[in-house]
C-alpha cells in the first residue's frame, strides 16, 4: 500500500506541463504483458500511462534509449514523458487501446502487414546506427533453447530426455545457430509481432516492447510477425509475404545473392528456434507466473515447430521425435486443443 502511494505521488509530481488532471488521480490498471511490468491509465488530458517496472527486473534504461534511437529514425514509439529509474517508475504517451490483432479482421490484413514490414525495414536499415545492444549469438540461443527442456518438457509435460534425446536435440540446435550465423546481422525488435504493434492516430503503426533488441539474424522479426504465436495464416500467403519483403530488402542492399530457397529456409529455422523457445516460455508464464491463458496458444507454436520441421533433412529427427514422443502427451492436457489448424 505504501509503495502505491509513493507511485501515486511520484505520477502527480511527474505529470508534463502539456497534461492537465482530470481532477483527483485515478489510475486504471490495464491488461500486462508476458513481463513483470504494470501498466495504469491516468485520469488527464491527454491520457498518459504510468508504468510500474521493478528495475531488477525489467531492462528500463535500455527501453528508454531504444526509445529514442527508434523515433529518431521515424518509427513511432510512446513519448517518454519522465522515468525515475531507482523505482522503475515511468509516464508514457498514451497509444490507446487498439492493437494490430484486433484489427485483422476488419480490414484488409495485407495493408496492415505492408504497414508493418515498411516499419520493420526502418529498424533492419537503422543497424550501423544503433547504439550498442547484446548479440543474439550461440550462447543467447542456447539460453533460450534450454527453456524448452527445463519448462515445456519438465515441468509442464513431466518429460524427462534420455541420452540420446538430448543428443539428437543437441546436433538440431546446432544447425539452428549455424542457420542463424548465415544470416545478415542486423538490428532486431526480438519479439516483434501483433500484440507489440498498435494502431494510433491516423492508423499510424505504434510500436511497443523493444527493449529486448537485438544484433541477430535477418529473417527473425520477419518469421516472428508473419508466424505470429497469436495468429495463423496460410502457409502459402505466409511465403508470398516473406518472398515479397526479401525483395525489399534486396532493394536496399541488405541482402544479395541469395536464392529464395535458401532465404525461405533461414525464415523456417529461425521460425523453429523462435518457437522452440516460445514453447518453454508459455509454459513458464503459465506454470511460475500462473498466467494460464498462454497454454492455449501453444498448440500453434506446436504446430508452427511441426510444419517447418517437416521440410528440411537436416530436422526430420526432431520431427519424428517430437511427432512421436511430444504430441501424444500434448493431447492428453485439458488445454489443448488443435481443431483450429
């Protein structure tokens, strides 16, 4: 209770000479995310959000930082009105309550992905500019690739890898971070998809989230926003687009000499190593943090692992094993259902 009274004071002293109380402070919590951040709409004009992020566990200066570098190359991220970094406290332009998934289907969703591919490019373009942010390198990926044993496999299915599963995964996780080393390096969002893009003023495309950034392969935001965890689409139109956008990127000499077979396949292997560790972290918001409602998008993510899978020699054995050993048990929990894919 005293720390919320702190807050409150802090918002109260905080608020910008271009924001007027709407009379005595009220806050309105809103929807979180996958992190430990709180976010409350405040009761002035115009609206502004309070954010509560514990600062041993949210990267709040890198959020700020970001902030700024992206707006200062034309992408569009909430005005940081004041921060007080020792409590994680900070006051954010209000982007409103529309989200990039609510409005695929009420409109054409190619415009929207348009839309966001051309903010995408501006981020990939912005790399040589960017201030200095972590590689997404061999032991970043092992780091997330270990969620899918410790979270998905252990604690949410109770499965325990033998000798040689542990091998087989070893030698396909292996040829995940070489695919990932054959890429362009550039600038990634790292978490780049539906629910980190808004639809502001003028349906300008906000983005959210970007404080997990990255130095990383070419084709990750792409894969991460055209197999959305939250949104299925044809696989057909899925490579349509990613054709389409190695076409601008080859435009702006980001990429060369490269084959679409040989892009589509980074596409699908950074695909498996996105969703791979997607499988381990839904299971560890729903099992630690007991935000349950991640359980049912796995299913996708499971499928999303299956498809891509089952296209290239190099991960026919994790196919089988996981086609094999995974999915039974995956249909055995109360949760899941797959009459959607």
């Amino acid at each position: 209770m005293q720390d919320q009274q702190f807050f409150s004071k802090w918002i109260e002293r905080s608020l910008p000479s271009t924001v007027t109380s709407s009379g005595l402070l009220q806050l309105d919590a809103l929807a979180g995310d996958a992190g430990f951040r709180r976010y409350f709409r405040v009761n002035a004009k115009p609206s502004v959000i309070a954010v509560n992020s514990p600062p041993k566990k949210e990267k709040n200066a890198e959020y700020v930082g970001l902030s700024l570098f992206l707006q200062s190359q034309g992408l569009i991220t909430p005005k940081i009105h004041a921060v007080n970094f020792t409590h994680g406290y900070m006051l954010v332009e209000d982007f409103g309550c529309t989200l990039f998934s609510q409005q695929l289907e009420l409109v054409d969703p190619n415009g929207l992905y348009d839309q966001a591919e051309t903010e995408l490019l501006k981020i990939q373009t912005a790399t040589e500019k960017a201030p200095a942010i972590p590689l997404h390198d061999d032991t970043k990926i092992d780091q997330e690739l270990a969620l899918f044993e410790q979270w998905f496999l252990n604690s949410l299915l109770n499965y325990q890898l033998n000798k040689d599963e542990r091998a087989l995964l070893d030698s396909f996780f292996a040829t995940i971070k070489s695919m990932a080393k054959e890429q362009p390096q550039v600038m990634i969002h790292a978490d780049y998809h539906s629910r980190n893009l808004m639809i502001i003023d003028q349906g300008k495309l906000g983005i959210i989230d970007f404080q997990d950034a990255m130095l990383g392969a070419i084709t990750y935001d792409l894969v991460s926003l055209l197999k959305d965890c939250y949104v299925r689409w044809p696989e057909n139109w899925v490579i349509e687009r990613a054709l389409g956008f190695k076409k601008r990127l080859e435009s702006r000499a980001l990429l060369t000499d490269i084959a679409d077979s040989q892009f589509l396949k980074w596409f699908d292997f950074m695909g498996l190593q996105r969703h791979i560790k997607v499988l381990g972290i839904f299971s560890r918001l729903a099992l630690r943090d007991s935000k349950r409602g991640y359980l049912k998008d796995i299913p996708l993510v499971a499928h999303y692992c299956l498809e891509a899978s089952s296209k290239y020699p190099q991960a026919q054995a994790f196919n089988s094993w996981f086609r094999q050993q995974i999915l039974p048990l995956l249909a055995q929990q109360s949760w899941y259902s797959d009459k959607d894919l």
